[in-house]
C-alpha cells in the first residue's frame, strides 16, 4: 500500500439501542497490514446517474485506487455517472440488473418482483464470470437499493461489504419489494456501513442488527472564493433532484415570503433534474408568487463547484436525509448552510454554529433564517467560515479511503486465515467514525 501508513479499523460490538451513542475511534497504525494479498473490489452501483451514492462511489473508488486498491465498478446500464468513471480513469462494466426496491405507493408488487429476481439472477451470473476471471477477493455493494453482489461473493466464497446510504421510506419513499429476504441477505454481508448514526439506528430496528458507521467524504473545491454576502442581493442555491421529500417547495415559499413579507433582495437558483410532475409543480408555484424574476431552475449540471463559488446560501430542505452529501459541499465552498433539522444533518451541522438550522416543513422558520442572514452579515460570515474549517477537518476523503481499507483488510485477513464469517454482524460492528466534533 503506498502513501505511508493507513488507519486500521478494530471492530467490537457497542450497543446501538441506547440512548445516546458514544462511538470511538481506535485507529492503530498498519504495521501488521498484510502485503500478501491484493486487494481487488467488485464496486457495485443500483443506479447509472450521477448523484449522491454515485458521487460518492467514484470519490471513493479514486481514492481506493490512488492506495493502491484494483477496483472494477458494476453499473446497471448507460448514465451520466460514466462519465465521472472516464474522466476518475476508473474502469467500469456494465451489467444490466434491477433495485429491489418498489414505491411505498404501489401495493401489487408480484410480477415486478418476479421480473427483478429472473433479470438480477442472470446478472449475477454474469457479475460471477466476471468476478472469477478478474480475481476479485472481495464485493462491495454501494447501496440498500439492490441486492446484485450478494449471490456472487456467496458463490465465490469472498467478503461482502455492503453501503447502507438511503433510510428508503423517509427520503425516497420507497420499500423493499420483499422485506424477509432484504433481512436475511444484509444480515449476512461480513461488513454493513450506514453513512450516518441516525441510520445505522434505524437499520438496527429493521434488520435487527448493529452497524457500522462511516461518514460520507467529498472532494473539496481548493479554489479561492470571493466572501459570501459581499453584495445586497443573498444568492440561494439549493442542489440535488428535484424531489418532494427534497421539498424544493418549501424554499420556493420561504423566498416568497422573505421577499413579500420582509423586503429582502434574493435570488434563488435550483440545481438538478428529477420527478416531471413535481418539476411543474414547483414552476406553477413559482409564478402562483410572481417569482419568475428571482427564481432560476438551471437543470442537471454534473460538477456544481461553479454556481456553489458565486453562491452565499446553501439550502437543504430534505424532508429527511441519511447524510447530506450537499450540505458537506456547501459548507466545504465557503457557503452559509441553512438545513433542516432532520437525520443525519444534526451530526453535520451544528445550529449558530457551524451553519443554521429550522424544522421541517415551516416554510416561515426558513425565511426567518434569511432575514437573520440578511441583518446579520458579519456573524453568518462567521458560521460559514467555522462551517467550512469543520468540513474539511472532519469529512476529507482521506479519512474515507483510509477507514473503508481497514473494513476491506479485516474481511480479507479474516478471510484469508480460513476464520469463519460471522453469520451476522450484529457481533462484528465497525467502531470506524466518531461524531464529528464542532
């Protein structure tokens, strides 16, 4: 492994179910890491677009590589993200496979789910020629949303890890097409990682298991910036799908009301693509308040660094978030976060101190966050500096790559030394993050 010594992760068992946490990191230095064997990881994505959990993969793959990692990553067909794989110089094939997931909206899920499991199983198959022929010694699976690299690692007799990034119900309203069967193979990976602790503690309660944590990590934008609020207008900017549980809505009627009610100068640009009847909506809404003027739906755009520098305000609106991938990157830009308090986003931001915080769904408590912002430059000058220092220290993607290879050395040494796997980890929970500290 180059670039010196890495941290390796001991894993112990630490009750979940308590209620407060007290998650440590034990880092020791790798002098023990095993040079024997390579690590080569089959990096599995339920989706081809380029968003959160695909942005992240890539960040991390890059990073795996870099330390000397073989990674080889699986799509499920053509998508935007590609192009983030081509530009990273990270190979990638493509596997035609299905989430096992369905909308919590849609009760008759027999032939869909039958249709899933034929294309998944003829996928697998493939994933396991692929696999074989590469030498892969280990399956890492990026997401709850499919089960594709389960059957695989089974057949090959090698460690799964597997990346728990979404609650499901709460942030995209979906379910499992078949929830026995979801608990029974996550319970068996050798290795769960949730990305927050509010979703490690909800993954506990439905499966039934402990899990390790592990914080997102983003790429941070090194460039020099000009400081935020230096002009009277306070330019938003509000980046990720265009989704009712990411609850565009609700800042469209904050503006409305900050600039109605309390005369404020803002401007508000939309970032992202997604759901064609919520798209309309949120335009009807925008001329419902004769908003056309200030604000601007600028579509998918796949590196959002630029509109972030010529922002001062970052809004995540989510009904509720597992990390918050966004909110990291906008207070890694220097950006002033104004979230909802919600989810992971309270183990990011810290209320007044590294950004602001209100309650979900008071479109009123938004808009007063605003008018603060706006009589109160210098202090919201302040917290978007601690916010950015805080993000930078805690949620590097050194930190990422370094915690997820000692997941990936304890599974293959495990391996490798003829140990059984566990049958759950409910006994093997990654002691891999601590709260980021404020």
């Amino acid at each position: 492994m180059s670039g010196g010594l890495v941290t390796e992760i001991l894993y112990q068992t630490v009750g979940l179910d308590r209620g407060s946490l007290e998650w440590e990191t034990e880092p020791v230095e790798a002098s023990r890491r095993s040079k024997e064997v390579a690590m080569k990881v089959l990096l599995v994505s339920h989706y081809s677009a380029s968003y959160g959990a695909n942005r992240s993969l890539v960040d991390l793959a890059a990073r795996l590589v870099a330390r000397g990692v073989q990674v080889l990553v699986i799509l499920p067909g053509k998508g935007r993200i590609e192009a983030n794989l081509r530009e990273a110089g990270i190979p990638y094939k493509l596997i035609y496979h299905r989430m096992w997931v369905r909308s919590c909206q849609k009760r008759s899920v027999l032939l869909p789910r039958i249709f899933a499991n034929l294309v998944n199983f003829v996928a697998e198959g493939r994933l396991f020629l692929i696999a074989r022929k590469w030498g892969a010694n280990l399956v890492h699976i990026n997401s709850s949303c499919t089960p594709v690299g389960y059957r695989s690692s089974r057949w090959l007799g090698i460690p799964l890890v597997w990346h728990i990034r979404e609650y499901l119900e709460e942030d995209y309203s979906l379910t499992f097409m078949d929830h026995n069967r979801a608990i029974r193979e996550m319970l068996k990976a050798d290795r769960v990682i949730a990305v927050s602790k509010d979703l490690a503690r909800k993954y506990q309660e439905l499966l039934g298991a402990r899990m390790g944590v592990i914080y997102n990590g983003v790429e941070f934008d090194k460039r020099m910036r000009k400081p935020i609020l230096s002009s009277p207008r306070i330019e938003l900017v509000m980046v990720g799908v265009l989704s009712r549980l990411k609850m565009q809505h609700e800042a469209i009627r904050a503006v409305a009301t900050a600039r109605g009610q309390m005369g404020l100068d803002l401007r508000l640009r939309i970032v992202g693509d997604g759901e064609p009847d919520y798209a309309k909506s949120l335009k009807d809404l925008v001329r419902e308040f004769d908003l056309e003027d200030c604000v601007e739906f600028i579509g998918f755009v796949r590196d959002p660094k630029n509109l972030l520098a010529d922002s001062d305000v970052a809004l995540i609106c989510s009904s509720r978030e597992a990390f918050g991938r966004v909110t990291v990157e906008g207070m890694s830009s220097g950006l002033l976060v104004i979230a909802s308090r919600s989810g992971g986003t309270g183990e990011i931001v810290k209320d007044k101190v590294t950004g602001l915080l209100y309650e979900v769904g008071d479109a009123m408590e938004l808009a007063k966050c605003l008018e603060w912002v706006s009589q109160n430059r210098v202090a919201a000058r302040a917290i978007s500096r601690n916010g950015c220092e805080h993000s930078v220290k805690a949620f590097g993607m050194d930190r990422v790559a370094d915690e997820v290879i000692g997941v990936y050395q304890g599974c293959i040494d495990s391996d490798t030394r003829g140990s059984e796997r566990p049958k759950s980890n409910s006994s093997h929970l990654a002691k891999v993050s601590h709260s980021p500290s404020m």
